[in-house]
C-alpha cells in the first residue's frame, strides 16, 4: 500500500503559525477588533475557569472565548484524544520540528518511555501545573503568562511577564527539543499533564466528587486539596501504567492480521510510541496526530479501526475549535457578581440591565463600578459583562428606581478643547438632548466627536432624560441641527492611542433636542466655567496650616508662577506628586490652581516670609532635582519631577 502524506495536520499546524506570525507582525484584527494572543488559549481558558468557580469573577484577562476553548480541549480529550496537542498547539508544532532538525544534526535522542530518567521527568509538568492553578486560583490572574513562552514570543515580550521566567522556558523549549525528542510535551508543559489527567477521566471525575464534597463539609481550600490529589494520582497513573483505560473513545487501532511488524510507525510517531504490540493506541502520550497511520506500508494502522475515519480527527479539532469560537463570542460569564447588605430580606427585589457602559472593562473597572454602586442606597448587587459593557443591577424598587440609578453612574462632564479666538468676547450658546450618554467614558468618546467639529470650544453635560448638554460655540460658528445630528449619530468615535496613530470606538449616541439660546456667555464666565475643575486641585496642608496658621508672627507671603497645561489631565494626573512634595516643606502653607487675568493657569504657593523667598522657592522648589513625596503608607520615597515650569515667577 502507498504511503499517504498527512496533509489535513500539516495544513492545521501552518495555520496556526501564520496566524501568530499574523498577530506579531502585522497586527492581525478579527473584525474591526486587534486580535488578542491570549484569547486563544485553551489552558488559560481552564485557569479562568477555575478561578471563576472558585473566586466567583473573571480578572481582565480571562474571556469567555478562552474559557469555551479550554472547554472544548477537555471534551476533545475525553472524548477523542489530544487533538489540540497534535494539530493546533504552536508549541508541540516547534518542537516536533526542532526535534527532527537535532535528528538530521544527530544530535537529537529519545528518553526512552519508561526508563526511570522518563519516569522522573515527567513529574514536573505536574509540579508545573500545581504551582500554576495554585497561584491563579489564589490571585484570579492568569500565573502562566509568567513564563508562558508562546505569550512571550507572541507579545514580543511586551506582555504581563517576567523576563527571566520566560526567557528559561524558552530556552527549555528550544534547546530540550534539539537535544532531546519532544522534551518540552513530555516533560515540562503543564497543559500536557492537564490533559493526561482528562484522560484518566473516571479519576478525574472522582476527584471533583471529592473537591465537592469537601466543600460541603466545610474543608478550607477544598480546591488545594482536589488540585494536589489530581496532580499525584495522575502522575502516579502515567508512570505506572503510560496508558488510559476506558477514555479516550476514539483511539488508533492495529490490524493484526496485515501488519508486518516493519517499525515505521514507531519512527514517525513523535513520541515514538510502538504499537506493534498493542491492539488498540491507548499511550498516555498519544495526540491522534495521524503520522503512524499515514506511514503504514500495509495500512494496518487506522482511527477507530476505519479507513473512512482516516481524517476525522482533524475534522473534530477544526469542529470543537469552530463551536468553542462560536460560544465565546454569544455566551458570558460576569466578571464579578456580587451582593452586599439584606439582600436576601428584600421581597420585591428587581434587576436593571444596562448595556454599553464603556468604563465597565476589565475585572478592576468593574470592581471599581461596584464599589461606587455600593454606596447608592437600595442597590444590593452588581453583575458586570465586560465584553459587551454591560451590568445588571439588582435594586429594591421601593428604595430606588431605574432613573436614579441613571444618575448615581453619571458623571457630570466639563470640557474645554479651545480659547475663543482673540478678540472674542463673547460665545454662542446651544442646548442639546443626547441620549446614549451613561458613565465618564461616554463622555471622552462623545468630546472626542465634538472636538472634530468645528467652532465648539467646549461643552457642559449634567444628568437628564435625555442628557443636557451645553455646548459653547464660536459666535460665527454654524451648527444646524441636522450637521449635530449627523455628526453625534456615528456609529464609531475615533480615539487618538498613546505612541500615535488611532482605534475606533464602538458608540450609540441620539441627538433628542436642538435649542439655540438667544443670550451670550461672556469670554472669562466661560473660561472660568471650564477651569472649575482645575480649580479643585487647590488646598492648604494640614500640618503647616495647623503649625503657622493665621499667626500674624508669620506673615505670609503668595508667589505666583505660570503653569500653562495644568487643564490637561497628564498634568492633572501628575499634580499630587507637587502637593505632596509641597507638603513636606517647612513653611509652605497652601497651594492654590488659578486663571489670572491674562487667561493664563497659574499657580500661587503661600509661604512663610521668614522661611522662603522668590530666589529660594524658585530654585528648591520649582527646580528640584527630585520631589520627595510621603505615600498613604507613610513611606518615603523620591520621584522624579513630573513637569517642569518655565518662566520665573514672582510674589504677588
């Protein structure tokens, strides 16, 4: 019989490569999304699951698409064998051909199966797994991208790891494999030792009988528990017996009858497992891959005993991959789903659901969202599903509605994009109704469509049904109601990204109302409008206030100095560095934000006069080569400045 090339696996196996070459190089999108290099990942999946089902929420970068990948790896290897391993995994894909480069150099040697060095290795990818889940489970952050080195390579090592790790795992990846077949599947991959244990899946189902009932009864941590016996047994059963019993279904049968016994089965297999002397490919090593049974002279090598079946495992890993891609993206889980107060003595308990509330991203956004719920009476838990910015509110409708629920997550929004032209006086005012407008991210996405167009300086929202917006306007300006519609109701909102260049924001916005309003704002009302916020930045500091005061034995003097920029949140961001560096110096009272009368932010630092003087606050505080700043801990620690000012102030 003719040999026959396996080209379904080949064909899989370069797939994957030229996807993450795709990612690394060329900024592979999937739709109009940047694809993710962690989505994909079926053993980050099984940690997100994990930590969900012990945590009860999903860090930032755990998704429901690697979740039902990780799923779909577990039924494929119950079911059918490792089929990811042997078609999809870039990892075994390398070292598979690392390992026949190190042959063809003759350099390359195998461990043989059962050896006590193969016996000894193979309890680290279960030690790996163990210290991985713990640490996952424990922090609900994924402790893999630590090490993981397709993260490392995939991110160009950009990513949330740790160099040394990844670089160690790497070179276990490249140089184990040159010198050693399949060094790395074997012996160090930690999902490769999470499939073996789903194939003992009698033993595995066991165990979570176990980790259940533990729970019931009240054991801390019954997880640990699950998690250490899991990692023992089934290593205990890899060595003792390399082979599963009942699962997988799907297993390479041998025809006794027409095989010759030639060998070439075992030189194909990548883990050079010999079926010569087995009826049915029951090794714990086994991925289904296909090489022995397109090598076979006699065809004596079949999937599930059938010619017919010859390519059904590359069609069941292209299925399970296609339904895992299917369900993560129309199914998910909340990120958090918390309860506080009585919430079990409230009768009439309804929930609310809001969509597209953009600052609900991540696990901290939501944490942070359900923080500022707790706080609002009659809200007694929050649901939070960031793909899709959604939350769902569970509230007492005798305590609150809908409507003030609306109000409790808006935040209301000033914000300037310009100075009215020189020689202006005076802006033109209109007033909006915009619906779609919900939390403070609305608000960037939504100025960042107002600053594009022309003749806006700035903009003034505070809650309604719909939205009241304000907008200022040059007085020359022409705005009609249909250019504002048009121009609010896009489907997108372009956002310009840190290091240049720009991504566009999914939006939902509806201009309900247009009214122009017949009187002006004049120039410095506007201007003093818009720096409010600016404003808030000013405050004494306690211990000089308290130590100099209102003493007139320490007259005070108020040096004035420039700080053009201070509107713009990087500075405002940076200003609590100042104050704090401000704060520790003697004779330093107050620090006030202000607009002077040329227009210009300025800064005025009250000071005692027997202390400081221009010449000294200019050069010790103004120009300091480092602000010491005390933290919340009481620590003490040296910053760099975070601005520096450029002209020369003056007491005023």
């Amino acid at each position: 019989m003719k040999k026959q090339k396996n080209w379904m696996r080949n064909l899989l196996q370069w797939a994957v490569l030229v996807a993450i070459a795709g990612f690394i190089f060329y900024g592979l999108t999937i739709g109009e999304t940047p694809a993710d290099v962690e989505a994909y990942c079926p053993f980050g999946g099984i940690q997100a699951l994990g930590s969900y089902l012990v945590q009860g929420s999903l860090a930032c970068s755990m998704s429901m698409l690697q979740i039902m990948i990780g799923v779909m790896l577990a039924i494929g290897v119950i079911l059918f064998s490792k089929l990811f391993c042997g078609y999809l995994c870039p990892l075994g894909t390398v070292s598979e051909w690392l390992a026949k480069g190190g042959k063809k150099l003759k350099i390359n040697h195998d461990i043989p199966t059962g050896s006590i060095a193969d016996r000894i290795l193979r309890i680290v990818k279960y030690a790996l797994l163990f210290l991985i889940f713990y640490m996952t489970l424990s922090s609900s952050e994924l402790f893999c991208k630590n090490f993981d080195p397709y993260y490392a390579v995939a991110t160009g090592f950009k990513g949330e790891l740790t160099a040394w790790m990844a670089s160690i795992s790497i070179a276990l990846l490249f140089l184990g494999s040159i010198f050693v077949k399949m060094f790395w599947c074997k012996y160090i991959c930690p999902l490769g030792a999470l499939s073996n244990i789903f194939k003992f899946t009698l033993t595995f189902v066991g165990i979570l009988i176990l980790m259940w009932v533990l729970g019931l009864l009240g054991v801390s941590n019954a997880w640990v528990w699950g998690l250490a016996i899991a990692c023992i047994v089934a290593y205990l059963w890899e060595v003792i017996y390399l082979r599963s019993r009942v699962f997988p279904l799907l297993t390479i049968v041998r025809d006794e009858n027409s095989c010759n016994g030639c060998g070439v089965c075992v030189r194909k297999c990548p883990y050079s497992i010999d079926p010569r002397s087995l009826k049915q490919v029951r090794h714990i090593d086994c991925t289904l891959c296909g090489n022995c049974v397109s090598a076979c002279p006699e065809g004596s090598l079949q999937i599930g005993g059938k010619h017919s079946l010859r390519w059904l495992p590359g069609i069941l890993t292209i299925v399970l991959f296609g339904v895992a891609l299917w369900l993560g993206n129309n199914w998910e889980l909340p990120t958090i789903d918390e309860k506080w107060g009585n919430y079990e003595q409230v009768e009439t308990m309804k929930t609310y659901e809001i969509e597209g509330l953009t600052s609900v991203k991540c696990f901290g956004s939501s944490k942070a969202f359900s923080a500022k719920m707790q706080k609002v009476p009659g809200i007694y838990g929050v649901k939070t599903f960031v793909n899709r910015h959604a939350v769902v509110i569970s509230y007492d409708p005798a305590v609150t509605s809908p409507e003030k629920i609306d109000e409790a997550i808006f935040t209301p929004t000033r914000m300037k994009f310009a100075d009215p032209a020189p020689g202006v006086d005076s802006l033109a005012v209109i007033r909006l109704g915009v619906e779609g407008l919900h939390d403070k991210m609305d608000m960037v996405y939504f100025g960042a469509i107002l600053r594009n167009i022309d003749g806006i300086c700035g903009f003034d929202a505070q809650y309604g049904c719909p939205v009241a917006v304000t907008l200022y306007t040059a007085p020359d300006a022409e705005l009609p109601e249909k250019m504002l519609r048009d121009s609010i109701g896009v489907k997108e909102a372009r956002m310009l990204v840190h290091g240049g260049g720009s991504r566009m924001i999914p939006v939902n916005y509806k201009l309900m109302s247009y009214e122009p309003v017949a009187e002006r704002m004049a120039r410095r009302e506007f201007l003093d409008l818009m720096f409010e916020s600016t404003k808030a930045l000013s405050g004494s500091f306690k211990n000089n206030s308290e130590k100099y005061g209102d003493n007139s034995a320490y007259p005070k003097g108020v040096y004035e100095v420039e700080c053009r920029g201070i509107e713009k949140p990087l500075m405002k961001r940076s200003f609590p560095y100042f104050r704090g560096f401000l704060s520790l110096k003697d004779g330093i009272t107050r620090l006030d934000v202000a607009l002077n009368e040329q227009e210009i932010p300025v800064l005025r630092i009250t000071y005692v006069k027997s202390l400081w003087d221009d010449a000294k606050i200019w050069k010790d505080l103004l120009n300091a080569e480092v602000w010491t700043v005390k933290y919340t801990d009481g620590t003490l620690k040296d910053e760099e400045p975070k601005f520096i000012f450029k002209t020369e102030g003056h007491s005023i």
